[in-house]
C-alpha cells in the first residue's frame, strides 16, 4: 500500500513539473512571438519615417527647381521680347 502511495505521490510531481515545464515553454515562445511582432512594427514605423522625411526632401526639391525653371524661362521671355523690339 505504501508502495502505490508513493508510486502515485512520484507520478504527481512528475506530471506536475512536466506541465509546469509546458507552460513555461509556452509563455516563451509567446514572448518571442509578441518580440518578434513588435520588432516588425516599429521597423515599418522607421522605414515609414523614412519614406516621409525622403518625400519631404524631394518635394522642396522639386519646389527649388520649378522657382528656378520658372525664373529662366521669364528672362528667356523677356529676352526673346527686347530681341524682337530691337529687331523692329
């Protein structure tokens, strides 16, 4: 009789320290996954800020140059005109 107590007193506390061991496996592998996810947001937060810093750039860029294009073509046009009045 005390043998089977003891047999299932052992049988308790191995199952108890394998489930234990399950869950523990378990919460890690979940701290990896939310890690991981996480990791994955702020990559695309930077690569986002990125992306809007890089378009910002472009834009006045973009806006320095057509200031400038429009500027030569004013004094190509103001040019073109005294050419013509002296012409006459």
């Amino acid at each position: 009789m005390d043998s089977c107590i003891a047999y299932f007193i052992l049988a308790a506390t191995g199952s108890i320290v394998v489930l234990l061991t399950v869950i523990f496996i378990i919460c890690r592998r979940f701290r990896r996954i939310v890690r991981e996810k996480n990791r994955g947001i702020i990559r695309g937060l930077k690569e986002q800020d990125s992306l809007s810093k890089e378009l910002d750039r472009v834009r006045t860029e973009k806006d320095t140059l057509e200031k400038s294009f429009d500027r030569y073509i004013c004094q190509l046009t103001v040019q073109s005109q005294a050419n013509r009045n002296n012409e006459q």
